[in-house]
C-alpha cells in the first residue's frame, strides 16, 4: 500500500521550452495560446518568415549567414551547422534556466539537426534537459524516417529524459475522416501535457508540494521517459483518472510497467478527498516497479 508522505518547497526554478523548427514553434504556439503558467518560451528557427509567426516572446535566428532566413531544406547537417553558427545566441537565450524542455519534429531539416546542439549546450549549462519530440508518418519516405531515427539518437546523448511520439500513431486515436490540421493538434496538445504535466506541479502551489530538487532526483539521467494524463469523474473519478493516466497509445512506450521513477500530479476540485488521492496514487503505484521512487504533488 503506498502511503502519503507530504513534501514541501519552493518554486523558484526557471522552466524554458525552446521550439526548434517548424514543429517545435507550433507546438510551443499550442502551449502560449493554452496559457501555461511559470514557463518562458523560445522559439528558434532557420525560417525567418516562420519565426515572424511565432507566438513566443523570444525568437531566435540560427543559420543567419548559412541559411539566410530560408529554412534548412530538410537537411539536418544544415540544421546543424545553423545552430553552431549561432552558438552564442542560444547560450544567450537559456541563461538562467534550471530545467529546459526541447520540443521538436524529427525527419526534417532545423529540428532534426539543431535541437542536439540546443540538449548539448544546455547540458554544458548544467540545466535538467527533457526533449518531447515527434517521429514523422511512414508515408513521408524512407529518408526522412531514417533523420528523425539518427536525430532521435543524437538527441539522446545529451538530454535527461526524452519522450517520443510517433505521429503514426495519431490515427490510432483519431476517428476515420478526422481534418488533417486537426490530427496534427492532437500531436501538439500531447506536446503540450508533456510539459504541463512537469511544469505545474513545480510552479502552481498546492496542498502537497514538490520542490525542484524533487523534480531532479526523478528527471536526471533517466533517459526515455513516458507520459500520461487521464481525467475522471464521479465516486471513483480518482483512480477512474489514474487508470487512463498510466497508458498513452500516443507515445511511443506506452506503459508504465516497471517504471522505477514517477513524477505524479493530481488535481481536483473542493470534494477532492484525501482517500481520493491515496487510492489514485496507490493505483500507479502498483502498476511500476515494486521499488519505484514516486514523488507527487496535489
């Protein structure tokens, strides 16, 4: 039986999310327009006119003389190369930050190349890095299939944890006939949980607190990571909710099975009961392994 034990801290720590490329920024735009709270955001690109759209405060330019504010052309070494180019602009850009979540479409050209350079750079800062990527359709071809796998690589070296989506799997969970631009935000709102689900249970106070050291002891060097989010309602909406929590058929390891780190958040309104939360909390428990380190706020 897993037992309550209340944490408390404080929330002082500097969350950024750099969208890298044309994906990363429409995720992030997803984020910005959801309002997320205690969250900077930047966006980097080497599409100038894509940049102009962005919705985030802080627009980088990478690839300035390489590029020309034209794209990368689908060439992750050119992808590369811009971020390099344009170093210092990116310290510039994550200086102060504790924790930095990289979001970003793996196949192409500028997220495929850069986003590695923007883990690396942040981990030679000492920040906790977690990188929410997606995998492009099998339709998109065979070459931009193997980038997003050779990037995915790179990008391992040198983030903390990382969560992959495969963009296949959105017709999973999509009914038949579905607008395109509307299964593409489904990707984008899973993006946007991702790191929701990290970021509010360090920065939105609430009965039980976890401080960011917390959140570090779970993150660092844990490597691939998985996300869930479940809601419920009625008598039994808590566990209802963990349940649905503990499996996402987006990601691309989709259980929790044998976990030995959780970061858990629960929320709920005024008749939230304190059983309501040990026995939501007790549920993921039992679905990890048996000697999981689980640390949750509610």
């Amino acid at each position: 039986m897993f037992e309550i034990e209340e944490i408390r801290g404080g929330q002082n720590a500097l969350i950024r999310v750099v969208g890298v490329g044309g994906a990363g920024g429409n995720a992030i735009n997803t984020m910005i327009a959801a309002n997320l709270q205690g969250i900077e955001f930047v966006a980097l690109n080497t599409d100038l006119q894509a940049l102009d759209s962005s919705l985030a405060p802080l627009k980088v330019q990478i690839g300035t003389e390489l590029t020309r504010g034209l794209g990368a052309g689908s060439n992750p070494q050119i992808g590369r190369e811009a971020a390099i180019e344009d170093k210092a602009a990116i310290f510039e850009a994550l200086e102060g930050s504790d924790m930095v979540f990289i979001t970003a479409g793996m196949g192409g050209g500028t997220g495929t190349g850069a986003a590695p350079v923007v883990a690396g750079i942040a981990k030679e800062m000492g920040m906790i890095t977690v990188a929410v990527v997606t995998k492009p359709f099998f339709y998109e071809g065979r070459v931009r299939c193997m980038n997003a796998e050779e990037g995915i690589k790179e990008l391992k070296k040198y983030v903390d944890t990382f969560i992959v989506i495969p963009n296949d799997k959105i017709a999973h969970v999509v009914e038949k006939g579905t607008p395109i631009l509307k299964s593409f935000a489904i990707a984008d709102d899973v993006l946007k949980l991702a790191v929701q689900g990290i970021s509010d249970i360090i920065v939105i106070p609430g009965l039980i607190n976890v401080d960011f050291a917390d959140v570090r002891t779970i993150i660092a060097d844990k490597g691939r990571g998985v996300m869930g989010c479940g809601f419920g309602k009625g008598e039994n909406g808590a566990v209802e909710a963990a349940k649905k929590a503990i499996t996402n058929p987006l990601l691309e390891e989709s259980s929790i099975e044998g976990a030995k780190n959780i970061l858990l958040n629960i929320t709920g309104g005024l008749h939230l009961s304190l059983d309501d939360v040990q026995q939501a909390a007790s549920y993921v428990y039992d679905s990890a392994h048996e000697e999981v380190n689980l640390i949750f706020g509610a």
